[in-house]
C-alpha cells in the first residue's frame, strides 16, 4: 500500500465521519452536540491529513473552517454542560 492510498483511505474515513454528523443531526430531534460536533471535527481532521498528501486549496481551506466550527460548537456544548449539571 502506498501513501497515496493510504491518503485515500484516511480521506474517505473523514467522509464517512462528515456524513455520519450531518445523517445523525439530521435524523435526531435533540441530537447530542458533543457527538455532532466531536464527529464533524474527527472528519475535518482526517480529510485535512488526506489533504496533506493530495493537495486542493479549496479543500483544504473548507476543512479548515469546518475544523473550526466544530471546535466552536463543542467549546459552546461543554460549556452549555458545565453550567447546567
């Protein structure tokens, strides 16, 4: 196995991570957003390693943002957590 495939496989996991997030938020009335979020950020991290061997620009900048907002949405949900035990 190469690291091209390697690559590949990593990508389509964080695919698999992506669309399992947005499948589960979706399909739940109160999904738990440490699940959505903590699954959302996993993707991004794992397409952004695959990135990193098959560069796009576009792509990369995309993941960075989702990165970025699913760190939000569980900084919000832990905080959301502590305050209301």
């Amino acid at each position: 196995m190469t690291s091209h495939d390697l690559a590949n496989i990593i990508g389509f996991c964080g695919t698999a991570c992506i669309i399992f997030a947005y499948g589960y938020a979706t399909r739940q009335d109160r999904p738990d957003p440490l699940v959505q979020h903590g699954v959302n950020l996993l993707g991004a991290v794992l397409l952004t390693i695959s990135l990193l061997f098959n560069m796009n620009p576009a792509s990369f900048v995309l993941e960075f943002f989702w990165a970025a907002i699913a760190i939000w949405g569980l900084v919000k949900a832990f905080r959301n957590r502590s305050s209301n035990p």
